[in-house]
C-alpha cells in the first residue's frame, strides 16, 4: 500500500510524466548509483549554513557584495522577484552589483523598473563578470537562469547560488523536445548543470520536490512574496485600454454594466503553458449564464493562435498590453474576480498579486499554486487543461463578494 502511494505521488510531482531522463539526456551515466556527488557536498554545506544561521550560531559581521546575473529584460514574476530582491538588499545597506549580458541594453536593470543596484554593470556578449567587475570583491553570485551556472562556477571565486523559478524544462514540458530554438539542447544543458556544485534553492515546495526526485538535489526554500503596499484592494482602475477585442463600437464601455460582472486575466498570451485557450473557454462557457466584462493584463497582443477562439467566444475582451510596472497594482482592484489558467507554474505570482488587491480567486491546481492557495479557503481551485471544473467555479466566485475578504 505504501509503495502505491508513493508512486501516485511520485507521478504527481511532474506535469507530463513519470520523469524527465531518458536516453541522452544530458546526466552523467549512472549518476543515481554513486555514493556522494560533489553536488551533494554542496547542498549538506549550504543547508549546514542556512540552518546555522536561523538558529543564531551563525551571525552576519559586515555587509556583503552582491552580484545578481539577470537573465533578461523581460517583464515576468521571476524577474519582478529578482529585482524586488536587489531593493531589500540594497535598503540593508549590501552592495548589489546588477550584471546583464547583452550587446544592446544599456543597463542590467530593466528597463520597466526603477529599482536601482549599487553597481550596474552590462558584460557583451564575449565578455564574462570578471572582465567588467573586479571578481575578487564580490562575496556571493546569485544566478537567475542555468543557463549561467557553469559560466560562474568557472569564472569567479565567489560561491554562485541558482535560485530555481520554474521554467519548461523543469516541468518536462513537451517544448524541451523540440530542435529548433535550441530546445533540446537546452534541455541537456538544464541536465548537466544540476550535477553541478552549485548551491540551490528552490522557490516553492514544488521545485523542491522535482528537484530532489529528479536529480537528488537538496534545495534551500526561498519563496516569493508580494508587496501588499502596492498591492491591495481599491476601486476598478479607469486607465485606458489599449484595444478591446470582439467588441461592436457601440458596446466598448470602459467600465462594466450594471448587473455585469468584471473578470480580470494576467498573463502572456504567447506562452502555452499559462493555458489561455482554456481561459477563454471558461469566460465564454460562464458568459452565456452569467453577464462578463473581462479585461487582460498581457504583456503583448493575443496571439494569431489564439484569435480563433476569441473570435468565436463571443466575449468582449478589454486589454492592457504591456502597460508601466507602476501602474500594474491599479489594474488589478476592483474585479470580482481573477481567472489563473495556467497548466504549470512554480509560484504564480499573479495569484498572489490578486489575492492581496482583495479579488476572489479561481485558478487551476497547479504545483507552485498549492503552495499559498488553499480550496475553499482563499481561492477556489480546478484541474489544469480542462474548462469545465473552472467554468462551474467561476459564477459563484464572481457573485459572492463576501470570498473577497
């Protein structure tokens, strides 16, 4: 009985499978069979560390240098972690050095963000940390993407942290197969670097779990969280939209009828994984008994993938595409409700922006999801790919005000 169990649960840790291995996929041969990697010998030193220092037996005696490597410039929950990160730091008075390779940014801060580092620094594309910063200085290098990992565990003396958001080859999304964009080679290159001794932390108990079942990696839980500062409850925003989707002239009202219910979305439409065909699906299916007026935080227009089925829905579709970081907290008050479709995530922190702005939330049972949304108690939580379970959550989500609280 007890090994049945454990194989239910060891199914569903993985979005897509059993496991992520298979024949070439980038591990060491038999790696599972030996006795001590020196990945492990990083792990039990860095989990030695961290548990020293929350008993107190290991105490901070000056400020330290910081480098952050940022992947990119795009606006994700990952990102807006990374960069609310370099804020505390600095506000603690560390000094954090902002690194980001690119032969065209001008900064490693992006550019929809006014968090400032103590030190910005941009390395081109054949330049590495050490050649724009004196790598001697820096303490510590947190890593953003794995991508980095064997880069900086070569290049600079300093101990390296990755710390684990979630991505497609996490999950084992079926994406990782492909050829083109380089997909399966870096799928292997994911596979190669967790058996390297890098110190891991893991940003939910779900990254924890793949991380240990999959590569035997002990990961330190560094969990996100949201500034309920800017994200709290407050009157639907009258921002104007860019675009209104399916919408004859004569009914794009900026804000919803009396009687209507108001729906809010947030996402990028061109990523598979946060499920918005089901979304639109659901919307439409709530539509035909319930009254919607929906609006969608998106990072770029709907894709020519998607256009189909919004055509057909029939709803009305308000959007706001790519609107200022400092804007995004108005946009989320005031809605009945907030629609997560997402098939995986690691956090999903549009939740939990929703939940502090007061809005009830439907989203899809999704591993990171688990992790702060609970049934029936802060949020209401349906299977991931399907609509149905979603759509029946949805009417009594939107009406009942008394969720919100």
């Amino acid at each position: 009985m007890l090994k049945a169990q454990q194989a239910c649960e060891r199914h569903g840790v993985l979005p897509y499978g059993d496991t992520l291995h298979g024949s070439d996929c980038g591990c060491p041969e038999n790696w599972s069979s030996k006795s001590i990697r020196a990945a492990d010998l990083a792990d039990a030193s860095f989990h030695q560390a961290f548990c020293r220092f929350q008993q107190g037996s290991l105490t901070p005696c000056r400020h330290l240098t910081i480098a952050y490597m940022l992947p990119h410039h795009n606006v994700t929950g990952g990102m807006k972690c990374l960069v609310e990160h370099i804020k505390l730091l600095v506000s603690r008075g560390h000094k954090v050095i902002a690194a980001h390779r690119s032969d065209t940014a001008d900064t490693a801060m992006p550019p929809w963000t006014t968090v400032q580092a103590s030190v910005d620094v941009v390395c081109r594309l054949h330049q590495r940390l050490g050649d724009v910063y004196p790598s001697s200085e820096i303490d510590v290098v947190v890593v953003g993407i794995f991508h980095q990992v064997a880069e900086l565990l070569v290049g600079i003396a300093a101990p390296v942290l990755y710390w684990e958001q979630g991505h497609e080859w996490l999950f084992g999304d079926p994406v990782r197969f492909q050829v083109q964009h380089n997909y399966r080679k870096q799928d292997q290159l994911f596979h190669m670097v967790m058996h390297l001794p890098v110190a891991l932390a893991a940003v939910s108990g779900a990254v924890q779990s793949i991380l240990s079942q999959e590569f035997g990696r002990a990961s330190t839980l560094i969990p996100n969280c949201v500034d309920c500062d800017r994200f709290r409850p407050g009157l639907l925003s009258c921002h104007p939209y860019t675009a209104v989707l399916t919408a004859p002239v004569s009914q794009q009202g900026s804000q919803p009828k009396p009687g209507v219910r108001s729906v809010l979305l947030v996402g990028n439409p061109a990523l598979q994984l946060k499920g918005f065909d089901v979304a639109i699906a659901v919307l439409a299916a709530v539509n035909q008994v319930l009254p919607l007026h929906i609006t969608w935080v998106c990072q770029s227009q709907p894709t020519a993938a998607l256009l189909p089925a919004l055509l057909a829905s029939g709803l009305r579709i308000h959007l706001h595409v790519d609107p200022p970081q400092e804007v995004l907290p108005e946009l989320y008050c005031g809605h009945d409700a907030f629609l997560f479709s997402s098939r995986y995530e690691a956090w999903g922190m549009p939740v939990l922006e929703a939940m502090a702005a007061g809005l009830a939330v439907v989203a899809t049972a999704c591993l990171g999801v688990d992790t702060f949304a609970r049934h029936g108690m802060n949020a209401l939580l349906a299977p991931p790919q399907v609509h149905k379970p979603s759509a029946a959550c949805m009417p009594p989500c939107a009406c009942e005000k008394e969720k919100q609280r």
